[in-house]
C-alpha cells in the first residue's frame, strides 16, 4: 500500500521536474541572431590566430 503511494509520489515529481526544465530551456533559449554572431566571432578569432602565429 506504502509502496504505490510512493510511486505515484515519485512519478509526479518526475513529471514536475521534467516540466520546469522544458520551461526554463524555453524561457532561457538564445536567440538564433546571437547563436550566429557568436559563432562568426569566434571563427574569425581562430582565423586572425592563425595568420599572426604564421
């Protein structure tokens, strides 16, 4: 008897968890502007890098 509540207990608090990580991944998504604009910084870093070390 003990026991199923448990799992029942259990389960919801699963649940509830894997909810508010879906919603904090949503509400703190970037956006695909800075995704991009990171990225091209980055490879244009790495490239300037390169040509002082040569």
């Amino acid at each position: 008897m003990i026991a199923k509540i448990w799992k029942k207990v259990l389960l919801f608090v699963l649940i509830i968890a894997c909810l508010f990580n879906i919603v904090n991944k949503i509400v703190h998504k970037a956006s695909m502007e800075q995704e991009v604009s990171a990225s091209a910084q980055y490879v244009q870093e790495q490239l300037n890098n390169q040509e002082k070390t040569n």
